[in-house]
C-alpha cells in the first residue's frame, strides 16, 4: 500500500523542480538547479551526471538526489556509491599548480599526475585503449568540469564558431548546448591560435564558469547539461587581444581599446566584473596582433608578444599597474619553442634570436634586468624540464653536456605537457631530419609516436600521421588521458593509474 493516496505534485528542491513522472514510477526533472527548463536528457544519462539515487525493484525509475525514500510507497532508495573527488581539467593544460609565492601559472603544467595504466606493456604500435567520435568538423577544446551536475562533463569548445558541447556518457553521443533566449557565443579571435587558454571558476551547487577570450570581450560561460543551456556574460565588451590568467584570485584578460590603448578586463570568478587596469603608450600597437599565452607568479602577470611583453604588477599596497616592456633592439622571441624556461630560483627565461649575432640567446624576464645566457641550439621545454634532441635534461637549456651528442641524431622528441604530480612529461618523438626549427615550420605530414617519459624511462604508446602534431591537444576525463587532433577522425583515450 502507497503511504500517501496522492503524492505532492511539485518538489521544489536545491537540484532542481521535480515533479512524479507521467509514463513510469519515479520522478521526472522540470527545472535543472541551474534554473534551466529540463531538456530531453535521457534518464540513464541523468544517473550518471547527476548520481540519483535509486529503488532497487526498479533502477530505471528517476529520484531526486535529497531523497532517501520513495515518498509513494516508503521503499529505501540506494545512494549513489561514494568516490574520491574528481579532478578537473581546463584548457589547454589542466588545472595548474597552486600560485603561491615563487610559483608560476601559465606553463605547460598540469597538477594532475600522468601514469598511463600498465606502462611496461605499451608499444608505438598499440591501438588507443578507447575511441571517442569527435563533436564535428573543426579544432576543439576540453573541459572536463561540473556543469549543473554532481560530476565532471566533458565539454567540448569550438572558439573559432562559439559552439559548446556536452558528452552524454549513457548515450556516448554529443549534444549541442544553446544559450537561453537563442544567443550566439561570442566567437574568438583566430590569431591567438595555440596560445587559447581558458580559466574555470567552480562554485557551490556543480556549477563552473568558463572563462574564454572572445571578439566581444573576456566571456563568462556558465554550462548547464541537464538543460542543454548556457548562459554568458561579457566583461569589457571589447575585442580579446590575448588569453585569461587567474592571478591575486581573479581573471585578468587583456582587451584591445579605442586609441592604440590596452584594457585589462578583471573579474571575480563568478564573472562580476571588477576594477581593471589601462595602459596607453605610443608603442602598443606594435605588439597587439601576436599575444603569447599568459605566465603569471604571485606579483606579476605577463603576455608575451613579438614586440615586447605586457605585465600587470603587484603593489605592496595591493594595487595593480600596468607596464609595456619591449625587447633589447638585437632581440627576437622565439615562441615556437615552447614556455619561457623556469629555472631553479623562480626566474623565468625566454629564448630569444640575436639577429646580429646569429645565434639563440635565453633573456631573463626578471623586472628590472637584461640577463642573458647565450645559447648554443635551441630546446624545447615545457617550463620546468626541457629536452636536447630525444632526452630529458636536468641542467638549464643554455648548458651543454660534457660528452653531448652532435647533430647526427636521429630523434627529437618535443614535450608538450609536463606533471608537476608525477614528474612525467607527455611528447612527440618525430625523426630528425631538418633540425628542430625546420621542422616546426613544416606543414607536411609527418610520422610522430606519442611518448611518456618519465625521467629513468620513455615509453611510446601509439603512432599517428599528421600535418603539425604539436597542434595535439590532451586532456583527462572520467581516468582517461586523450588526445584530439583536428585531422584524426577520432580522439584516442589511454587508461590511467588511479
């Protein structure tokens, strides 16, 4: 026997409006706790993003997380089972290191370790563990981050069109998210290219805020999955000239301004907008068209470009100023080679052509100097660890070995993301063939074997074929490393050690 005859008709809770569903036991959702009305995500799929809980009789039947019993028939519902926290991944790198003093953000560093499950096993020639079908045609971005859910979603950006969308784990099918009132995502500037980063606050109730550079200024994005919605608001309504920073617990973006002047849009992480910063100097607009990814350290913020780098400043009265620093006149940056070295007394370095001289030189980014170390070849380097040809060094990139190798080696290898967690470095081992600048400026399609090295072993784990592999883009989902490439008609995933 039912313990009420008629059980209340609408429930409104913390996750959402529920009401008792029409076709079957259970309950069905009619608003998501976002707000949102409910789309036509399928029950299985909200079981998973939601961890309801469930009858035992009847696994299918939807309940609303706050419940305990069903309140029909008085049955014990089962809980979702308890899991360590997951991580979340923001692009293009991951969640970065914790920011204390001496430590920076911005590098080629993920937090999260990286030890591929049953390393000793693996070769160049072995299939991906699992296969994902990408969203469409184009070049994509990942987030893996709550998103009106109890669990990470993996969300997939299209910056160049403003189209976001979700991965429906049931389904195994993507959905494409759409703004509330039918508005269109701002779309982002194609010249930042691989220096697209984004930022993600994550607050109370499974929601996140993506922030992402856009032509109409630091976009704030707020997902909804279980609505298929989105919601956006725009801080500086003025063209992104270079990619987010979260420094002194703030997104810092800098935005191109009338007159040749540089804005610095700033929000909380929630996307209220905050006091920013303008710069106005004659040299700007020299520099405006070419922003390198952002660096920042508990008292600065840097973005690099061709022609000098701008940087926010940290006063001890906490306020903020806002500084154009050219480069020495004999000097160019050599971006192609990766982030600015970090060396072992929290310098950072940046590599450098000496146009007169011929030669590569690393440049001190330390306020107030022009240090400078002369470099014999270049490296490639991921902030904290830089490779000569195919191995791992310990030594700043301007020093050479005693007994090094000359340029007859076979193989480079180009690190692209470097775990602070386990020490491990995700790269590219390609063979040598035109030294490493030619080969970066190639546009051929070549042969590179993704490897993990790490640090007493390199192991390759697949082979691919494509124009530009550096272009790969990695991420971790659900305790699976993958990797995109807007070439390969799949994203291939490998398990990883819990």
């Amino acid at each position: 026997m039912p313990m009420s005859t008629q059980v209340q008709e609408v429930w409104e809770l913390a996750s959402g409006t529920w009401r008792p569903s029409a076709s079957s036991s259970g309950f069905e959702p009619v608003t998501t706790r976002l707000g949102h009305a409910a789309a036509s995500v399928s029950a299985a799929d909200l079981q998973l993003l939601l961890c309801l809980p469930w009858l035992a009789e009847d696994a299918s039947a939807l309940f609303p997380p706050e419940f305990l019993f069903d309140p029909e028939w008085g049955r014990p519902l089962r809980s979702a089972p308890v899991t360590a926290p997951h991580p979340t991944w923001l692009p293009p790198f991951g969640q970065a290191p914790h920011v204390r003093l001496g430590d920076v953000n911005g590098l080629c560093q993920t937090s999260q370790p990286l030890q591929l499950a049953g390393t000793a096993l693996r070769r160049q020639t072995d299939s991906a563990d699992q296969l994902l079908k990408p969203p469409a045609a184009g070049d994509f971005e990942f987030f893996s981050v709550p998103a009106g859910t109890a669990v990470p979603v993996l969300l997939a950006l299209e910056p160049g069109k403003g189209l976001l969308y979700a991965w429906l784990p049931d389904s195994r099918q993507w959905a494409l998210l759409t703004h509330a009132r039918e508005h269109l995502l701002a779309c982002c500037r194609k010249t930042l290219g691989m220096s697209w980063r984004a930022e993600v606050g994550t607050g109370a109730a499974g929601c996140s805020h993506l922030f992402i550079p856009t032509e109409e200024g630091l976009a704030c994005l707020t997902p909804d999955v279980p609505g298929l919605a989105f919601t956006v608001g725009y801080v500086g309504r003025l063209p992104s000239i270079g990619a987010p920073i979260q420094w002194m617990g703030r997104i810092w973006a800098p935005l191109r301004a009338t007159g040749g002047a540089v804005q610095f849009a700033c929000c909380d992480l929630e996307g209220r907008a905050g006091d920013g910063v303008v710069l106005e100097t004659a040299e700007l607009p020299l520099v405006l068209n070419a922003m390198q990814a952002p660096v920042a350290d508990a008292r600065r913020a840097m973005w690099l470009g061709d022609a000098g780098r701008l940087e926010l400043h940290r006063r001890t009265t906490g306020t903020v100023d806002a500084v154009f620093v050219p480069w020495p006149a004999d000097l160019k940056p050599a971006f192609e080679f990766g982030s600015p070295y970090l060396a072992s007394d929290g310098e950072l370095w940046q590599l450098c052509r000496n146009a007169s001289r011929r030669s590569y030189e690393y440049l001190s980014l330390a306020p107030f100097q022009e240090a400078r170390m002369p470099a014999l070849q270049p490296r490639m380097g991921t902030g904290g660890v830089n490779f000569r040809f195919a191995r791992r060094q310990r030594t700043p990139p301007w020093e050479e070995p005693e007994h090094g190798h000359d340029g007859t080696e076979v193989e480079i290898v180009l690190p692209m993301l470097e775990s602070t967690a386990s020490g491990s470095i995700l790269g590219l081992r390609l063979e040598n063939t035109s030294g490493l600048a030619g080969m970066l400026r190639s546009t051929e399609r070549v042969r590179a074997v993704l490897v993990l090295d790490e640090g007493t072993r390199q192991t390759a784990f697949f082979t691919l074929n494509v124009a530009m592999p550096w272009r790969l883009r990695w991420f971790v989902h659900d305790g699976m490393l993958w990797a995109f490439h807007a070439q390969l008609q799949q994203i291939h995933g490998w398990e990883l050690q819990p």
